[in-house]
C-alpha cells in the first residue's frame, strides 16, 4: 500500500484546517523488501510498512483465480466497527480490526461481555468500518501512557476497559463517561486546548493498522477484505447522514479519512473523493440508516437547502451508487405510511433518529420512495441522484456480525448483552432502581402486560443484515465491479440467493435451459441496470420480461413468496404495485390480487419450532408486467420471503421461560432484496 497526501477543495476544508490541522502525510511506503522465507508449505514475504517488518503471504500478493462468467453469489458485511469506533470502545469492545477478519473468516471472538462469537458460516467479504471522527481516540484516552490521556476530560476513561471494568455493572458508569467525552473533547478543539498534532497523529496510527489489517487478511480467491471507514454527518436535529467509505484498493490510500470535521455536508466527501479519483484513488460510499435520517437522506434539496442541480445529482450517483437498505438499527425499504398497499411494509421499522428516541420523519426516510423521486429526475431529462442498488450490513459496534435472530447479541456490546438490558423479558427489580436513580434518556423503562422492561431504541434493533454479490471471483476487483454496476442483493440475515434479470423473449421456457444464466446476460440485463424501450410495431412497444430466481439458506426457513415490486411515475404522481410472481406448496397467484394463498406457514411461539413440511427451496419464474405502458418510467426489484420464523426478543423470552412482550413483533418474515432494474422510454434520438 502507498498513502498520500491529497488536495482538498472548496470553502468547507478551510474549516476543518483551522480545527484539526488538514491532513497528514504518512511518509513511509508499504513496499516488499527482497527477504522471502518459507514456513511449511507457505512462502512468505516480508514487506515493510512504517518501521516495522510484516509477513505477508506470497499467494496473497499473486493469486488470480479462476473466474466465473456466470457469476457467483459471495455474501459479506460492509459496516462493522471495532475498539477503535469511540462508541464501540465505550460499549466495552476491545476487538481489533484483526479480530474483526479473523471472526469473518469463521473463528471465535470474545463479546465484551466475555461469552463466545462465532458465525454459523464464514462469510466471503468483510470491511471494517470505523467512525473516523476521533478514530483510536477513546483507546488513546483509556492508555495513561499516552499525552492525550491527561486531558482532563479523559480522566475518568482511564484503564476504562479494564478485565474488571468489562461487566454489565457498568453501563450506567459508561453511559455517562461517553457523555462526557464528547463535549470536552469538542471544546478543547473549538479553544485550543487539544492539541491537534497529537489528536491527528492518534487518528493517523489508527487508520495505518485499519490498512495493515484489511491487507494481512485479504486472500484473493478465498476472503476479500475492503478498506473502509464511516463518515458520520447529521443535521443539527439529529437527522442521520452517515456513509460507509468503501476503498477498491490499497496500493495508494488518503493520509488519513475525511470526517465531519472536513465537513458536515456530504457533498464534501463526495468533492474529496472526486479529488482522490483524480489521482487514481477509487472509492464509493454507502448512505445507512435512512429510516433514521428524519427525512433528511432522501429529500430534494442539497445542505443549503436549494435544489438539487446537475452537478450535484451528478455527482451523488457518481459517488453513491448503493446504499444499506437493511441493518440492525432497522429496515429502510419503505414504511406502512409511504406504502399503503404493501401489507409487508411493516418491517423491522426502527422509527427513530439514530442515537435518540426522537421520532423520525418517514418521508425521505426510506428507498422506495427516493427510486419514485428518482424517476421524477428522469423524466425530466435530468441525472438521476437515487438511481442505487441495494445491500445489508450490519453496523455491529462489537467486531462481529450479528445475523441469526436465534442467536442474537445485538450491536452495542456491554449495553445490551443480555435480554433484560435489550428489553426482551422483564427488568429486575436491581436494574430498575439502578435506573431510576439515573436520570437519562438511555433509562426508560415502559410497563407491558402489567410487567415493567427497559425500553428505548434497542428493544427495535434487529440481527440484520447481510450485503450480497454476484461476482466472477472472490476478489477486491471483481466484488468492487459488482458494487460499481449494482448487481447487488440485501439480505435481513439469511443467506438466501437472488437473481433478477430483463429483457426480451424472456418467458418460463427459458428456465428449463441448463444455460438460462448464460442467455439471461447475453440477451438481457442484471439487476441494476437499465432495459430500454424495444422498437414499436404497430405503434406500441413489446413489454419486456423478467427472470427471477431465488434459493433458501439451508440454515433457515424455506420460502414462502417470490415478489416484484413495481414503481412509476405519471405526471409527475408516484404509483407502486406489489406482484407476487411465484408461489411456495404448489400455490398460484390470483390474477386479481396479485397474491399467492397463504401457505399456512406457522410459528410455535412456545419453542419457535416451524413447520418444516412447508415452503420451498427454490423459487424461480419469468413474468411479464400486466400493467406495462411503454410510455412510463419505471423500476423493477425482487423480494423474496421465508415463512414466518421467531424474532430475536421472542428467541430471548422462550429461553427465560416468560411471555413475550404484546407490543413487539412475535415473528418474522426474513427476506431479500434485488437491486432495481429501471425502464426507460427510448427519447428522441436514442
């Protein structure tokens, strides 16, 4: 890898200079040094980075495999963070970037709490992610060995994760500590006590271990890691703007990441990036949690406020050309609100601004309704800002992937490593005087069926979710390609598959082709990509067809319904429809309602056993719009979903020997996202 200093333009920088002295060059180069030894079987080469001596596998500098022109599906997560995310270390992580990869590639890691992570199958990709907004800074502030540690605003974070610090006995303690931290560290920045030097120098060593540990783990062919951090913007209300960084390489990388501190408005980042790409440093970001953005994600005008131009729009999908539909902080495809004939609109919805129990507004919270003002953009002739794919990760603040609601370890470390403090069963009568006496928002605590739990924003947190590719390798270059033409796929979890593709000629006669997959591309489009008008005969134009297939996790429930969800626009007014297209146990679509019968799928909420005799492995179909008018602009995507499974907080109850709490969902319908496919009338001159 070879860091390097970069320009930065615009007013906004100028800011950031004045409080954390612009950016830093790293001078030294990783580069491999002649010294090549061998340990068993393996030949390793020894590179240098800074002044110290790294092993690197010798295959994982030259390995190219074998790829796949049908294109495999490779499942990873895009947002996790370690003790070097300043809230992550206050909710007690002490996992590394090292054992975040080490847990990816399917070995055991520690929970904060001290019981065992491990995930029930290793995953393909993965990418730390760590706030750069005071990267490193918590673990430099606990260290007594370091300056920043003698503020004295760090003072009560010393040895602050300490063996006998790391208990559930002190999340009040840490609850107030985090509370602290950041106003003073916020002050000493804005009068100049800080020293920016050092603060910048903590951040610095911190991003060059995020690089050495993503490049140490990547293994082409095999386990692809990216290098990555989160920008974290939001608006003065808290609406949340944040972004996950995704590098393509690591040959040449920023100094250091840009943060809020650079700016708060993301069209900075979006400026900075452009400049790195410049200089052949390719990148993209992710926006997440929309749902919690109190309409501020999705809405039609820039920071300022004004309308969106074409050098912004432009430059948003140049830059954001996917986002995280789905993650523990909830679900943010659409709300029951914005999507009224959707009957599965209802899910997973975490109805808060992030970090607060302060409602947040759903509209220009949620993706289909961005893809339906997208569309707007379009027919006006103008660049489309929303036109992304989607994925899921999991933004877990403990190093590792929470995904399987029956073994759930939610996201913030000592704060919610038990079903008492998640809200799950009911909250002791310790715990409850503990809170009482501790007046904050993070103690409320909510009578349910004459029971009293701890409540707030972590009892709507689910184990979700998970980023899919359709890649033709296992490698930093072909996953990235995937990400960059969006032929991508979100997950609530699950490891199920899904495959979405249009064009012409497309009926169900193709699917008993052993080279359906092969024609689909050849003759047609991937999800993620546009499928233009055909030409008209007789004054009309052919509608086209869709391919759809997907397949169950074999670790989880069968599935129950194969979807297609239609959006347009007419005269400015947004229109969705809903379609089920294929059907588990031998079920049929009504051709009125659009919807297959209930299966009679249950949920034993007693065991949260299933019935085992219903839904199906797979399901594929092609179909053609009924509605189509070739005159409209329109998108397509793909939902499939198992049957009904018990969610995470019924999982906890079962295993308590209590009733669930009534005013949480018992169940859940996993399921799975395509990215879209857009319809675009040919105009003239096309």
């Amino acid at each position: 890898m070879r860091i390097v200093k970069t320009k930065n333009n615009g007013k906004r920088i100028v800011v950031a200079i004045a409080l954390i002295g612009g950016l830093v060059t790293l001078q030294s180069c990783s580069d491999a040094l002649d010294t090549v030894r061998t340990k068993a079987t393996q030949t390793y080469v020894l590179w240098k980075f800074g002044s110290e001596l790294l092993e690197m596998p010798a295959d994982i500098l030259t390995a190219h495999p074998e790829r796949n022109a049908k294109r495999s599906a490779y499942f990873g997560d895009l947002h996790v963070h370690t003790t070097y995310s300043f809230d992550a270390f206050a909710f007690g992580t002490m996992a590394s970037p090292y054992d975040a990869y080490r847990y990816a590639k399917g070995e055991t890691i520690k929970h904060p709490a001290g019981f065992d992570l491990k995930l029930r199958e290793p995953l393909d990709f993965y990418a730390v992610t760590d706030h750069a907004m005071f990267l490193g800074a918590l673990p430099a502030a606990a260290d007594t060995s370091t300056e920043f540690s003698k503020y004295d605003f760090n003072q009560g974070l010393h040895n602050f994760n300490a063996p006998e610090k790391l208990n559930t006995d002190t999340v009040q303690e840490r609850f107030s500590l985090f509370r602290g931290f950041l106003p003073g560290i916020l002050t000493g920045i804005v009068d100049g006590t800080v020293d920016i030097d050092k603060l910048n120098e903590i951040v610095v060593d911190a991003w060059a271990d995020t690089i050495n540990a993503a490049e140490l783990f990547n293994d082409p062919g095999t386990f692809t890691t990216f290098v990555a951090y989160e920008y974290t913007s939001s608006t003065a209300d808290m609406g949340n703007l944040h972004r996950n960084v995704i590098f393509k390489g690591a040959d040449k990388l920023p100094a250091m990441p840009f943060s809020r501190f650079h700016s708060q408005d993301p069209e900075g980042l979006w400026n900075w990036m452009d400049e790195l790409r410049s200089e052949g440093i390719e990148s993209f970001a992710i926006p997440h949690n929309s749902n919690g953005s109190n309409g501020q994600m999705f809405k039609l005008e820039d920071w300022a406020d004004d309308p969106m131009d074409e050098n912004y729009t432009a430059k948003r999908i140049r830059n954001e050309p996917l986002i995280e539909i789905t993650q523990i902080k909830g679900t943010s495809e659409t709300h029951p609100s914005l999507s009224d004939s959707d009957e599965w609109a209802n899910f997973e919805i975490a109805p808060y601004r992030v970090a607060t129990t302060l409602n947040s507004e759903p509209k220009g919270s949620y993706a289909r309704e961005a893809l339906l003002n997208g569309l707007n953009f379009q027919d006006q002739n103008k660049t489309n800002p929303y036109k992304f794919g989607f994925i899921g990760s999991s933004d877990t603040h403990v190093a590792a992937t929470s995904d399987d609601e029956s073994n759930y370890f939610s996201k913030v470390g000592l704060m919610d490593s038990n079903a008492m403090l998640r809200g799950s069963i009911p909250a002791s009568e310790e715990e409850l005087a503990t809170r009482r006496n501790n007046n904050n928002a993070q103690n409320r605590i909510k009578e349910v069926d004459g029971k009293e739990y701890i409540s707030g924003a972590i009892e709507t947190f689910g184990a979700s979710g998970i980023a899919g590719v359709w890649a033709e390798a296992n490698t930093r270059d072909a996953i990235y390609d995937a990400f960059r033409r969006k032929e991508t796929f979100a997950t609530s979890g699950p490891r199920m598959k899904i495959r979405l593709f249009a064009g012409y000629g497309f009926d169900n006669e193709m699917l008993n082709d052993e080279d359906v997959i092969e024609k689909a591309y050849a003759t047609g489009v991937a999800m993620g990509s546009d499928i233009l008008a055909s030409p008209q005969i007789e004054g009309k134009s052919e509608a086209p067809g869709f391919l759809l297939w997907a397949t169950q996790d074999a670790r989880s429930a069968p599935l129950q319904r194969l979807q297609i969800i239609k959006g347009w626009v007419v005269d400015g007014k947004h229109h969705e429809q809903i379609y089920d297209v294929a059907c588990a146990d031998g079920g049929k679509v009504d051709s009125t309602t659009h919807r297959c019968p209930d299966n009679g799928a249950k949920v034993s909420i007693s065991d949260c056993s299933i019935s085992e005799d219903l839904g199906a492995p797979e399901l594929k179909t092609a179909w053609t719009d009924p509605d189509f008018n070739s005159e409209h602009q329109a998108f397509y995507y793909a939902r499939v979903m198992e049957n009904p499974t018990c969610r995470w907080s019924t999982w906890d109850a079962v295993r308590a020997g209590v009733a669930p709490r009534s005013d949480l969902h018992a169940t859940i319908q996993e399921r799975a996202w395509s990215s879209p496919i857009w319809f675009r009338p040919k105009r003239e001159g096309e």
